[in-house]
C-alpha cells in the first residue's frame, strides 16, 4: 500500500458516509432480513475500503502517470517498481495502469483520459499499437502534459514528445550477428519464433535480425516462422512443429526469452541441444540464466530499469522547469554470452546477472 | 394462500420484499455509494469533463451488454460478442481501406454481423444446441476470421462517418459524444421492446419457464432466432461506435468484451439463469465499473482492485439473485 | 342433472406408440355440452397421453378426432386453442416471475389500437390489466393482486391463474391435467369451485384427476381408463368410489355395457 498521507478529510467524510448508508439502508430502504445483510453489505465495506486507501494528495505532488502493457509481464513490472522507486525519491506521486491483454488499446485509452483527470503532469507509456492510442495521447498533450514513450516507438515517432526505448532493430542485429558467427561455415536453417504479427517491436527485431544474420526476409535459409506470442508453451509447440517438420534447423531466433524456454524443452526432448544454436533477446533474469546454464547460446539485454527512471526524471524536470526531451532517446542494448567472439562486445553472465532487469 | 376479498382495481404499490427490490435498487445503490466515495476522496471525480469521460469509456461494453442481457433474459449466453464487434470494425475498415463507400462499408460489416447472428441463433433455435457451446465456437471462428481478414495489420479509421461517434458536442461544460447518444438511444430502444411489446415478454416469458413459454403458443424458436439476430445487429451498432472511440481497426481489440459485457449484466441484476432483470441494470453494471476504474485512477489505487471489487461485486450479485430465487420455489 | 347435451368432442379409436409401449390402444372418449366429465385411471392407464392427442401435443398413429361434428387433425397446440379448445397442463405453465395479468395474456396480447399499436406494436397494458381483473372476478376467484408476480402466490392462486387463462379463452371447451395433484384441501377446494364456474358458463371440461373425492364432487360422467383405452362410463350417482377404483385397477372387470348405461341414463 502506499504510505499514508493522513492530512485530508477524504477518509473521514467518506467512512462518515459509509456508516448513515449503511444504517438507513439496512434498517428502512430495503427491509433486509439478517441472513442477507452480510452479502448486501459488502459492497458498501468494500466502497468504505476503498475510501480509506484513497488519498488526498499534497496540492504540490507531481502525478506522473505510468501505462503499460499489461500487468502480467514480468517486464513490466520491473518498469513499474523501478518508476515508482525513482518517483518517491523526487516526492513525486506514481500513478501505475495497464491494459488487461496485450492489444488492449481501450483500456489504455482510458486509462490515460483517466490520467489526464487525475491531473498528471506527465505520463509514461508503453504504447500497445502504434496507431491504436494516439487521439488519447493527442488530448494529453494539448494540455500540456508531458507524455513519453518507453520500449515501444508510435508512428509516427512525434505523436510523443519523447521516446525511451531500446533501439529494437539494433539489438535484433546484435542477436543475428551473434547467431551467424557461432554458426560457423554451416548452411544455415534458421527457424524464427516470432510474438505476435504486426508487433512494431517484433518487427524490428525480426528484421535487425534478419540484417544481423546477414540475410534478406524470404531467403531459403529461413525454413519456418511461428507465432508464439512471445509466450514459452506457444514457443514449445511452435518449436515441436518446426523439428518435426524440419528436422535440419540448426538455427533459431526467438523473440523473447520465455519463448526460448519454449523452444529450448522441445530441441532437448528431440536432442538436438548440441546441434542447434539458439539466441534470444529481451536480458530479464530468467533469459541470463537460461545462458548462463547453456540452455540459450547468447541473448541481448535491454534497460526497462533506464527507460523508467529516466522518463520519471523528465517528467519531475519538466515539472520544475518546463524542460521537455524530445525525440528518440536510445537506453541501449548489450550482448550477453559465456563464448564471446573477440570482434563483437559482449558482457558475461555474471556481468549480465548484476545488470538485469529482473 | 387468503381466498378472502382483495378485489377491484388497485394499481397501489405492493410491499416489495428484499427479493424483488434487489435487482432494481442494489446496483443503483453501489453505483451511488462508489461514486458518493470518490467525489469524497478525489478532487475532480465530479467535474463534467470527467463524468463525460466515464460515460464514454462505458459506450462499447455498454452497447455489447444491451445483447448479452437479451440473450441471457433468454437464458443462454454469448461468449462471442466482442469477437464480432471486432470483426465488424475490420471488416468496415479494411473496405474503407480499400476506397470502398464508407456508409456501404458500414452496412456491409453490420450485415455480416446479423449474418453471423443468424448462424447462431439457428443452431440455438432450431437444433437446440446449448448457447455457451454455440457462442464458443463462434468466438474461436470470427477470431479466426478477423485475423485472416487483418492478415496481421491494424486499419487505421480516417473516414468522418466511421469515426463520427467520437465526436462530441456540449452540454453544459461536459462533451456529450455522438457515440453516447447513440448507446443511450439503444438502451431506450430496447427498454421500450422489453416493457412495452410482446416481444419482450416473450423474451422474459422464454427465460422464466421455456416449457411454458411453449405451451401458451409463443413461438419460441423464432423469439430466439430474432434475439440473437438483433443482439448482433447490436454488435455491429457496437462496432461503429468502437472505430469512433479508437479509430484503429484492430483485431487485437475487445478480447474481454464477452467477459466485460457478462459482467456488467449480471452486477446490473439480471439473472444468469433467465427471465429476471431490466436493461437500466446493466447500463447501472456498465458504469459501476467506469466509475471504479476512474475513480481508483483518481485516487492512485493500484488497478489490480479494481478487478477485485468487481469479482466481489459479480459473486454477491449472483448470491443474491440465487437466495431470492430460492425463497420463491 | 343438466339436460343432455349434444357431443363437441369425440375420439375414436386412438392408438398411440412409444417404441415398444402402447400409451393408448384403440381408446375412445366422448365430451358432451355443458358437462365435466372426469377421467381416471390408474398410473400409466394413458390419461395424459390421451389429453396430449386432443389438445395437440401428441400427434396419434391411428384414430380420429371429431369436434363438433367435423374431423380435425391437430399438429402442434396452437391449432386446437385457435378452435376454442383451452389446456391446463399438469406441470403448471405459468412463468413464475411475471405478473398475473401478463401471465393471462401470455402469447396473446393485446396491442393498442391505431398506428401506436400497428406501428409501434405497444401493449395496451391497462386494457389487458382492467380486463384480467374483471375475467378474475367474473370467476369468482380472488387474488391479492393482479400485479403481484405470479412466484409470489400460493400453489392454489398459480393454479388458478393457469385455470382461468384457459377459461378466458376457451370458447368449445377446457381440458384440465391433474389440476389439484400438488394442492392441499383447501386450495383444492378453490379450484373445484372454479370448474364448476368454467361449466355453469357454459363450457364443458374434461378434467383428468387421480383423486376420487375431487372427481366425485364435481363430475357430470365419469370416463375411467385401464392399459390405453376406456373400459367404462358411469356417473358418481350410478357407481360408488370404491367400485370406480375397482374397475380402474382390474379388480371389477368393466364392460361397454355400463359404459352405455352411463351415457344413456345422462
Ligand atoms: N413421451 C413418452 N415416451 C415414452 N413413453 C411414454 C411417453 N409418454 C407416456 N409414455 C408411456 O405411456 C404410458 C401412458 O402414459 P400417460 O399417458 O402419461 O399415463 P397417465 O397420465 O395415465 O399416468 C405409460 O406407460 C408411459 O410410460
Ligand atoms: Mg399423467
């Protein structure tokens, strides 16, 4: 919970409500017989609870809005504790939403118009579709909100006044590169586990990737491409499919690491550990594991941590000054691999353990 | 029980017991006591910009619920609405895409919706399949086609008519969107067939006691076909009003709107087993969880109570409706 | 004793098969003008099944129907009750959640008159409430009130309800199933009292009961049935109840002769 700011009259006039209602409701409007009262009443507990949790906040405090996703990714929350942490040491007040599915373009539509009433100075937002919450993120702005992008770029890339993100393609091509040079002078059969089709973010690493690896979209190298929705059991079963039907891949992107989990359970049940060679992306503890362990050969991490605590620090400064960042801001990308080839950086697992993101 | 004399007209109110006064007044009454909490503990919840914004993020899941509660007063249920609206929105915007007349795109899309509609209110209707299991292989097989028709993308809406319903004009300092009048008409339409015509009887009448409902001589299976028919000319109206509200066609939308719409009309009061409730209730439903997640925005609370308070909500809305039916047997 | 009357209802002959079960063998049942004419029999003697053939829930494999002198050929209920021909089925048809006056008019409402009605198609509430309340009393039969949802009165008022609906629109006859099966004495009594109001009207009632005190309070004739036809006819001045039980469990054979008996001394 959040700590208490016990300088308002919102609990008190609220729980004051709570007991007249409960009282002329229970004894005169409705006539309740005793076995009922309890299940009547709980929508009332449940109105005083959320009386007394509510808080009226200090006139002063910077609101800053964060939007994610969805609240299920563990990526997503690091973001979400790491702006949080970064706002309570600028007293500032973080206000965390987030859609119910990836793709929920309406919940995060309204959860920014909720914002903007809410008064936020600024908001954060790891915008679902590109296209899908630029009127919500236009009505910000006209008034004069400060609204940043994290991980995922609009199009266009000024619908925003800032984007905090990982340059997507770059580390796709950092991924690729990794994956041809352990391939050696094998003829590659590379299967592709892709998130979801469309994805902006899955694009650009498909296609970093593809210019890493160094060759084009439709070469016969690529045997196969699977949608897994960047989740491990879409990923096994994808993978399964693959093997099955081509038994030779040697090669595999991934576009995440639960997804090479996935793909991982099914090579080792086909036995293939030893002959395929398989890459990741997205650095979250887990993905540095799974390398460290031998399971992936190398994976590229990124910086949600960066993106939060820097996107919360624009918003505090812009509510000093009225600074505002502009453009595309790069947080980075870094290989990480236990058998480094010595003409592409790269960063160890214990290196890659201590850096995470979660 | 009392053959004695009560007789001659007496339109006089009756003394409503906790059973029939539940599912009129205790969603009015959780409505007004969140809403009486949050213009305590929050600042703006009652400004007019605000209670406009409410309203408008009720619009989609308050129009898809006018044909859940339909369909439920029925007694069955419909898993695939969202599904549907989505494919509508696709379908209108992918031809408009495609410099096809807007207005015709529109029709084209809402058809194909009463076309759907149609299939299922058949296999319901006719071959008496179970609506849970119909409406759950229609959700798997619109998905399917909207994506085969999205072929991975989004459409973005520039089109004034398909993206009309989000406008908005004002009524005293709030911004009343086309969008909202639209759902509101709905909800009268419908309350007006619900109360007003035979056919909302027959729909109640189908729900309380099918057997009866048979037995009197209402044609059971053409109420049922003609309810799941307009429920999806209902989720093409929905979508319309969806592309005003976002103009991006996409098929990612909507993935809860079946579960959001059952929701809203069983917090509204309406019986999940059949013939019990009215449409004010679910239109209650719809904003009960609008305001929640507003106001818990307003008040920083962390989201994840909103789905609580919700799931309490929907369990004490059913227990009840369970007790009161329970006394009456 | 009402004067004879002429025949309405006649059934000749009716068979009816449920795979190896024989519901009705070659049965016959005659209702005369103004009468109530029970039928009874044992479980299973075929009553329901023979009540499900005249009101056109049970489509016969053989026999005839004749109602007022013409054949008829019934396939689903709504082509005997556009004839006049009124049920009361045994598991009550009401909907227990709606009103009494919506209940009467159930599948029949009746709509404003003018474009409000045509147009609109809007329910003339009002007439169908001032008319449900004046049939209510015409029957003799009170109800707290005719708004109140019909789960919220007793077995004796549903049934009553589901009675006086037949009674409302019937205009050759009401057949009535077991309509004091799950009454206690007195609510029992209301209903029998109904019947008799529904006769002196001037319409005759096929009432099938499994109780013979009921049956011998209100019966003109009495039809009794044994394994799927009519083994006799008699009235409750010429047969004592224990005889009628008798014969409808085979223990006193009937015979065609009493039968005759019955329909010549009515
Ligand atoms: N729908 C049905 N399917 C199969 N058998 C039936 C059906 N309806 C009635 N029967 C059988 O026909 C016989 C007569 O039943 P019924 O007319 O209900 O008798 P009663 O009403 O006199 O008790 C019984 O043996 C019963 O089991
Ligand atoms: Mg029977």
């Amino acid at each position: 919970m959040h700590p208490p700011l016990l300088t308002h009259n919102g609990v008190s006039l609220s729980t004051n409500l709570f007991t007249q209602q409960a009282k002329c409701c229970s004894k005169r409007f409705l006539g309740i017989r005793n076995k009922n009262k309890g299940l009547l009443l709980a929508p009332l507990f449940l109105a005083a609870l959320i009386g007394m949790c509510s808080q009226a906040r200090a006139a002063d405090q910077t609101i800053i809005g964060l939007v994610t996703k969805t609240e299920v990714n563990p990526y997503f929350v690091k973001l979400r504790q790491a702006a949080t942490a970064e706002a309570e040491k600028h007293g500032a007040k973080l206000i965390p939403r987030f859609g119910k599915f990836d793709g929920d373009n309406e919940g995060q539509v309204a959860a920014i118009e909720n914002l903007i009433s809410a008064g936020a100075k600024g908001i954060l937002i790891t915008p679902n579709n590109s296209t899908g919450v630029l009127g919500a993120v236009k009505k910000a702005r006209d008034k004069g909100i400060l609204v940043i992008a994290l991980d995922t770029a609009t199009d266009p890339l000024d619908a925003v006044d800032a984007t905090l993100a990982t340059d997507n393609f770059e580390a796709g091509v950092k991924q690729g590169e990794y994956a041809r040079k352990t391939l050696g002078n094998k003829t590659p059969k590379l299967a592709m586990l892709d998130g979801t089709p469309g994805g902006t973010v899955d694009t650009l690493r498909h296609n970093g990737f593809l210019k890493g690896f160094g060759i084009k979209e439709g070469d016969p190298a690529i045997v196969g491409k699977q949608i897994t929705h960047g989740a491990q059991d879409e990923g096994q079963t994808a993978m399964e499919n693959l093997l099955s039907a081509h038994p030779d891949i040697n090669v595999v992107y991934t576009i995440n690491e639960p997804a090479a989990e996935g793909a991982y359970a099914a090579i080792k049940a086909a036995g293939k550990t030893n002959d395929i060679v398989l890459t990741s992306i997205d650095g979250g503890r887990l993905g540095v594991e799974y390398v460290k362990g031998g399971k992936i050969a190398a994976t590229v991490m990124q910086f949600p941590k960066i993106m939060a605590t820097r996107g919360v620090d624009y918003v505090v400064d812009y509510a000093k000054d009225g600074k505002k960042p502009t453009g595309f801001i790069n947080t980075g990308s870094q290989l990480i691999t236990d058998k480094p080839f010595p003409d592409l950086p790269s960063k160890d697992t214990k290196w890659g353990l201590e850096n995470c993101w979660g | 029980m009392s053959v004695g004399t009560l007789p001659g007209p007496r339109r006089g109110v009756q003394p409503v017991s906790l059973g029939s006064a539940w599912p009129t007044l205790g969603p009015l009454l959780v409505l007004f006591v969140f809403s009486a909490v949050f213009s305590f503990s929050t600042r703006t919840f009652l400004a007019a910009g605000n209670l406009s914004l409410i309203v408008q993020q009720s619009v989609i899941v308050g129009t898809l619920s006018i044909g859940q509660t339909l369909i439920i007063l029925t007694g069955g249920i419909d898993l695939a609405n969202g599904a549907i609206t989505v494919l509508a929105t696709i379908v209108a915007g992918r031809l408009v895409n495609d410099q096809n007349n807007p207005a015709l795109s529109l029709l084209f899309a809402i058809v194909i919706c009463i076309f759907i509609g149609l299939l299922v209110g058949l296999l319901i209707s006719r071959l008496g399949l179970p609506p849970f299991i119909v409406t759950l292989g229609f959700l798997g097989i619109v998905t399917a086609a909207t994506r085969l028709i999205a072929q991975g993308g989004a459409f973005p809406v520039t089109d004034d008519l398909l993206s009309w319903t989000g406008n908005a004009f004002n009524l005293g300092g709030a911004a009343v969107t086309y969008g909202t009048v639209v759902m509101i008409g709905l909800y009268l339409l419908v309350s007006y067939l619900l109360t007003q015509t035979a056919w909302g009887r027959h729909i109640y009448a189908i729900g309380n006691n099918r057997e009866a409902a048979r037995l009197v001589g209402i044609p059971v299976q053409n109420r049922l076909l003609s309810v799941y028919c307009f429920a999806a000319l209902l989720y093409g109206v929905a979508a319309w009003l969806a592309l005003g509200r976002i103009p991006n066609a996409d098929p990612n939308a909507l993935q809860n709107g079946n579960l959001d719409s059952i929701t809203a009309v069983v917090i509204g009061g309406t019986s999940l087993f059949g013939g019990r409730g009215n449409i004010w209730g679910t239109l209650t439903g719809t904003l009960i969880v609008s305001v929640l997640r507003n106001g818990l925005t307003l008040s920083g609370i962390d989201p994840l109570w909103q789905d609580l308070v919700t799931g309490i909500l929907v369990i004490s809305a059913v227990a009840l409706d369970q007790i009161s039916r329970r006394k009456q047997r | 004793m009402p004067t004879p009357g002429k025949i309405v209802l006649e059934a000749r002959r009716i068979v009816k098969r449920y795979g190896h079960v024989t519901a009705l063998n070659g049965a016959d049942l005659e209702l005369r003008a103004g009468e109530v004419l029970a039928v009874v029999g044992d479980n299973g003697a075929g009553k329901s099944t023979m009540i499900k053939v005249l009101c056109g829930a049970v489509i016969p494999d053989e026999g005839e129907v004749i109602l007022d002198g013409q054949p008829v050929r019934f396939h689903n209920p709504l082509e005997p009750r556009k004839l006049g021909i009124e049920t009361v089925f045994q598991d009550l048809a009401v909907a227990p959640a709606l009103d009494i006056a919506t209940n009467l008019f159930l599948g029949r409402e009746i709509r404003c008159e003018g474009a409000l009605g045509f147009w609109f198609r809007r329910l003339d509430k009002g007439r169908m409430r001032r008319e449900a309340e004046q049939e209510m009393r015409a029957l003799k039969f009170h109800l707290p009130s005719i708004d109140s949802a019909v789960e919220n009165l007793s077995g004796g008022q549903r049934q009553g309800v589901a009675v006086a609906r037949a009674a409302i629109f019937a205009k050759r006859l009401v057949i009535m199933d077991e309509p004091t099966a799950a009454l206690g004495v007195r609510e029992s009594g209301q209903v029998l009292n109904l019947i008799r109001t529904i006769r002196d009207r001037g319409l005759p009632v096929i009432l099938i009961s499994h109780n013979m005190p009921h049956v011998f309070e209100v019966a003109d004739r009495i039809h009794i049935m044994r394994l799927g036809r009519r083994v006799a006819l008699t009235n409750p001045q010429r047969h004592t109840m224990a005889q009628v039980v008798a014969i409808m469990t085979g223990a006193v054979p009937g015979d065609e002769t009493s039968a005759n008996a019955a329909a010549d001394s009515f």
